[in-house]
C-alpha cells in the first residue's frame, strides 16, 4: 500500500506541473503550444518504456531501491518538461508582445473609425474614408498571417510580419541571419504581402 500511495502522489504532482505548464502557455501563440505537446509525447513514451519494464516484476518483487529509482526518474521528466516549455516561452516574449500591441492599435483604430461612420455629423467622404480604412486594416491582417504562417513553415518560428500602408516590418526569432536566409525571407513577404522588395525592413531578434 506504502508504494502504491508513492506512486499516486507523484502522478498528482505531475498533474499539477503540466496545469500550471497550461496555464501559462494560455499567454502565448502556437509554436510554444506545440513544443508542449511533442515534449509531453516524448515524457509519455519514455514513462512507457520504463513502467513497461518495470510491470515484468510483481510490486512484492520490487526492491526499494528500484521503486525509488522509477519514482525518481518520473519526477526528473516532469521538471525537464517544465522547465524546457517556460524557457521556449520566455524566449518568445518579446514577439508575443509585438503582435498583442499590434492588435491593440488595430482594435482602438477600428473602433474610432466605427465612430465616425456612426457619427450623424460625420460626411458620407468622411464614412467612407473610415470604411476604406476598416477593409484596409482587415486586408493587412490577412496578408501578414499568410506571411508569418509560410515563414513558420519554413523554419522561421515566431516570426512578425507588420503591414503599413506600403512597408513592412518583419521581426525574425534569430540571432543572425544569412544571406540565403534574407532573400527567402524578402521573396515570401513580397509574394504574401504585394510589398517591393525595397520596402522590407527585416530585424533580427537579440538572444
């Protein structure tokens, strides 16, 4: 009984660990999420493999000194998990932050262009400009997911891609880039977003 209690005890904290892990992971975007999801894969198939072999003895064939050491290497795997999905996350902050202030000013425009087309004084050029600027922040949305989503498909995760009238400011999730790298980075941006080459100004992320 003494190690079938031992054993549900480190299962709950287990548990515990991975609901504050997505908890946290609430804050931040896909890519973390999936680091999550493949590292808890790797976790389940290594907790298999040893509880696999460990189910070939009876619970009264167990030494303590075995049983500590599968309890051990359990507690071991939850604190590699953790740890290695808050770093990717920490690392990730700052273009979390980006796309949140980015949303932010495109919803306060929309509303104040709301305003205006609701504003019994406001003339119809008036309406109609604020309608024109609506579609416009819409189809800037649109482009820069498409662009973000092929560069994350193309092995830059994380990365931003912010639209403005003619320009565009792309944020890559690397130290360094190389030349390779910049024009394939430029030919997916100009082929996503409409945007000259030469209105591309591409940033490095410092780690």
């Amino acid at each position: 009984m003494k190690h079938i209690w031992k054993r549900n005890q480190i299962i709950i904290t287990a548990l515990v660990i991975m609901v504050g892990v997505a908890g946290y992971l609430n804050f931040t975007d896909n890519s973390v999420k999936e680091t999550l999801s493949w590292q808890k894969n790797q976790k389940e198939k290594v907790n298999t493999a040893t509880n696999a072999s460990v189910a070939e003895k009876t619970e009264e064939e167990l030494t303590e000194q075995e049983l500590a050491e599968v309890d051990v290497t359990s507690e071991q795997e939850d604190e590699k998990v953790g740890e290695a999905v808050l770093t990717n996350a920490k690392g990730n902050d700052i273009f979390y932050s980006i796309k949140l202030e980015r949303e932010q000013t495109r919803a306060e425009n929309k509303e104040i262009f709301n305003e205006i087309i609701n504003n019994a004084n406001a003339t119809e050029d008036q309406k109609n400009d604020a309608i024109n600027s609506i579609m416009e922040i819409a189809d800037f949305a649109e482009k820069e997911n498409a662009a973000e989503t092929l560069l994350s498909a193309k092995g830059f995760d994380g990365a931003v891609v912010s639209m403005e009238k003619d320009n565009v400011d792309v944020v890559i999730n690397k130290k360094e880039l190389t030349e390779q790298e910049i024009t394939q980075i430029e030919d997916i941006v100009t082929r996503k977003t409409g945007v000259a080459m030469d209105k591309i100004v591409i940033s490095t992320a410092n780690k």
